[in-house]
C-alpha cells in the first residue's frame, strides 16, 4: 500500500501538472494556432496566387517551400538566445516578427518578391517550435511530456481545421477595397500574431521558480522535480553544445524528423489543389474537405500521446504510426479521382502523422540535457525542417512534369517507410517511468 508521503507527493504531482496544463497549454497552443496557419495558408490561396502571379506549378512549390531555407539558417541561435534571456521575451519577439512579415504578404507582386518574402517568414519565425519544446521542458516532468506535448501540437489539426474554410471565406472578399482576396488572407491571418506576440509578455513565466500562480507545494515540487531531470540528463546524456554534435542518435533524429517534415509540407501545402482538383469544387466546400482530415487526427493524437506515456514506450509509437501515414498516402495514389475515398485516404495519412509528432519530440531530450537540449532541439527542428522546402517542390516539378500526382504521392510514402525504419533501428535510454493515472 502506498505510504502517506507518496500519496501526498502524488496528489502534489497532480494538481502541479494540471495547472501547468491548465495556464500555459492553452495559450501556447493558440499561438501555434496561429504560427501554423501564418506558415500553410499558401496552400489555401495557391490558385488564386499562380493566377494572379503567373507562377508556375515547380515556382509555386519552390516558393512554399522557401520558407525552410531562412528557417533553418536561425533556429539554432534563436533557441541559445531563449535560453540565455527567457522564453517570454524572446517569443514575444518572434511572434511580432512573423505577424508584420505574414501581413506583408499581401504586397508580394511577381515571383521574385514572393520568394523574398518566403524566406524572410521562415527567419522570422525561426526558433518558436523548438523554443516552445524547450519552454516544456522547464516545466514538464519526462513522464508527461507526450501527452502534454500532444495537447499542444494539437494546434497543427486545428490551424487546418479553422485555416481551411476561413481562408476560403477571406478569398470570397476579392475586390473589397481594392484588395484581392489573397491580400484579405495575408492580412487578416497574420495580425493576431503581433496581437499574441504583445499578449506574450504579460502572461508566460520564464521558469517554475517565478510562477506565482502555483501553490507553494506545488512550485516546490516542481522546482525540484525539474532540478533533478537535469542533472540525470546530465550524468547520462549529453550536456555540453559540442558533446552533442557528437551524438550519432542526434543527427539520426535530424534525419528523421527531414522525411517527416518532407511528406507534411508535401501533402499540407498541396492538399487543397489535390482536392480541389479531385472534387472540381471551390470555396468553402474545398475548404470543408481538407478540414476533415485532421478533426479524426485530433483524436488520434490525444489517444497516442496517452498512450505512450502510460506505457513509457517512445520509438514504437513514432514507427507503427509512420507506417500507418504511409499506408494512407498509397490508398491515396489509388483513389485520386474519387472524393470520398480521397478523403479518407487523407484521414488515415494525418491519423499516422499527426501522432507521431507528440511522441517524437519526447525523445531528444532523454539524452540531451543544458545547452545541449537548446541546440539539440533546434539543430533537428532546423535540419529536418528542410524537408519542408524539398516535399512541396518535389510534388510541384512532378505535377508539372506528369500532370498528376501519383509519383509525388509515392515518393512521400516512401519517406514515412524510411522514417519508420530508421527509428526502430534506434537505441534509446530506458523507458520513461510511466505517468501516473
């Protein structure tokens, strides 16, 4: 029977973890509500925008993905700088950087501005991903990490969700004051970030030690418990920027999280034309159809993440639900010409990704520890980020060359096998302790 001490530090565990939860998840999942749609909304707008650009459908992709080049180029400095000043000014920063430059999308006239516009939005936004994953890991005990990050990454879902018939409802007002329906998107899209970006200074807490909203059992707690994640890290893992480098399973995560970020930024910056195309639909029907693959991802995700953390099984989960996106992209090459089916084939693909997302970011910081878990972090968001330039480019130069997307969506199936295989062929430190339930 359990003695009254860990009764008590248990009861301390819970209420700590859920008002962590409860005051900081909720914020940080609509800023990257917001990040992520500021990121995809291109795909919503990409008829209107080759139309009115004359852009091709190879300078189309190569501008979406353009982003990833100045992305990649400060994520790894921007996460040394939050660490070294704090999550809330530093955030802050980022959020009215991409906010004003998303909004400034609306001014992009030919092909050269667009892409000079794709790059500054990646600079700009460059460390709020890997910033928030490091933030969680002041905050959030190893044991509940996946579930957590999962709370948080289900802003992904529902940027989609919401982005899709919002944005098709913004193109709706082409010709209001002058502006074309892809100018309202930009505009009315990026504002809540330099809104948010504000709202930021007010209301994270840099670490525990400061967070006056908790019970003094519970910051004592979670002081403590913080504390002691860092120094086994340390004692085990990798502590140090250059001992980091050094690691053969960081670079094998870089590598993983490139086929993932390859296929997301493949099928999400693409979808709307797949469906479109597919369905011969417009508006706010096309909108519709690319939303409902990811409300059953939102499930799906929620249901992973609890479950690895009850299990304490990390790799697994990340391998099984490749797989599964994998399996999703075929049925998809299978049933391009039928709505429906597309749709579900869609559903299936978003269920496998969008899962193993939580689960994956709960692995490097078993072994990264210090400096280390700020550069390591951002070293494989930035690195495997690329695979967001190469995906929609590769589907838009296939598309063009063939005329469908058959070899595009091939070529990203693939991706998820490789990623599968590549981390069941890892070795991680032992199992989480299980979270409580």
């Amino acid at each position: 029977m359990p003695t009254n001490a860990s009764t008590a530090t248990s009861d301390v565990e819970r209420r700590a973890i859920a008002r962590v939860q409860t005051r900081l998840i909720p914020f940080i999942f609509i800023c990257y509500v917001i990040a992520y749609l500021d990121r995809v909304n291109i795909g919503f707008a990409a008829a209107e925008l080759q139309r009115d650009l004359a852009l091709s459908d190879a300078a189309f992709g190569l501008g979406a993905g353009l982003f990833f080049i100045g992305y990649c180029l400060f994520e790894v400095p921007s996460n040394l700088i939050l660490e070294r000043v704090g999550a809330r000014l530093w955030i802050a920063r980022i959020m009215l950087g991409w906010g004003l430059v998303s909004m400034a999308m609306m001014f992009v006239s030919g092909v050269w501005s667009f892409y000079l516009l794709r790059v500054l939005l990646g600079i700009a936004e460059a460390g709020f991903f890997p910033g928030v994953i490091l933030y969680l890991t002041y905050w959030v005990p190893a044991r509940h990490r996946a579930r957590t990050s999962a709370l948080f990454m289900m802003a992904i879902p529902i940027s989609v969700i919401i982005g899709a018939p919002l944005s098709d409802a913004l193109l709706t007002l082409d010709g209001a004051f002058g502006l074309q329906g892809w100018q309202w998107l930009f505009l009315v899209e990026g504002a809540p970030a330099v809104i948010l970006g504000v709202a930021t200074l007010f209301f994270l807490t840099d670490h525990p030690a400061k967070a006056s909203w908790l019970k003094d059992d519970e910051r004592a707690w979670l002081v403590q418990t913080m504390e002691g994640e860092r120094a086994a890290r340390a004692t085990v893992g990798h502590g140090s920027v250059l001992a980091s480098l050094r690691s053969g399973k960081l670079w094998l995560l870089c590598t993983i999280y490139f086929m993932n970020t390859l296929v997301t930024y493949g099928v999400f910056l693409w979808l709307p034309r797949i469906l479109r195309d597919a369905s011969q639909g417009t508006g706010v029907a096309v909108g519709w159809l690319t939303a409902l693959p990811f409300v059953a991802a939102l499930v799906a995700m929620i249901l992973v993440g609890r479950h690895s953390d009850k299990t304490g099984e990390r790799k697994w989960h990340v391998a099984i639900c490749a797989l599964v996106a994998a399996s999703g992209l075929l049925l998809a090459v299978r049933f391009q010409q039928h709505v429906p089916m597309l749709v579900l084939s869609f559903t299936l693909s978003q269920i496998g990704q969008r899962s193993l997302l939580a689960v994956f970011w709960a692995i490097p910081p078993l072994f990264l520890g210090g400096s280390a878990a700020a550069a390591g972090i951002a070293l494989i968001n930035s690195l495997g980020n690329l695979g967001g330039a190469v995906g929609p480019t590769v589907v838009g130069w296939l598309r063009g060359s063939s005329g469908d997307y058959t070899s595009g969506l091939l070529i990203l199936a693939v991706a998820l096998v490789i990623e599968a295989i590549l981390v069941a062929s890892m070795r991680l430190p032992k199992p989480d302790t299980p979270a409580r339930t």
